[in-house]
C-alpha cells in the first residue's frame, strides 16, 4: 500500500562506488522507508548533483526516528527495532 516514486539528477553523473555495497545499502534504506510508511504514502528516491557530488535522497513518511535514537544512527550495526528485526544501518 505505498507507492515509489523515482527521479533522475538533471545531468550525467559518474560515481565511484562499490556497486554491490551500494546496492545494499541502498535497498535496505528504501525498504525501511516503506515499511515505516503510512497505507497510502510515498517513498520518494532522488538523485542529486550537490556542489559536483551525487546525492541519494529517500523520503517517507514515516514517524521519524526516536529523539533518543537520534545519536546513534550512523553508529555500525546500530537498530531501533526489537533484537533479531533491524538490519543494523540507523
């Protein structure tokens, strides 16, 4: 019950990255985003050229994280769900 949403940087980008890795990571982000989304909401996925560097942008519209959570999203292997449901990326 929630929809997708994808948009294109306005110009040719090239990245270095791990595509795999990226992947991954990407994926898993995106997947957080629609779960935590109300029925009938929207994960939007952009890229984004910023100042000559890509920029992966995903927006839900979900809650948001705890306030007591906030500190610890880029900490390694770091979830707010229950032990055994996270997938440890913030």
């Amino acid at each position: 019950g929630v929809a997708l949403s994808f948009a294109g940087a306005e110009e040719s980008l090239i990245v270095a990255a791990d595509p795999v890795q990226s992947r991954d990571a990407l994926s898993h982000v995106i997947r957080n985003a629609v779960e935590v989304s109300p029925a009938g909401g929207t994960v939007t996925v952009r890229v984004e050229s910023r100042g000559g560097h890509a920029a992966i942008v995903v927006e839900d519209a979900g809650p948001g994280p705890n306030p007591a959570e906030v500190d610890h999203l880029f900490d390694p292997f770091f979830s707010g769900r229950a032990a055994g449901r996270g997938r440890g990326l913030g």
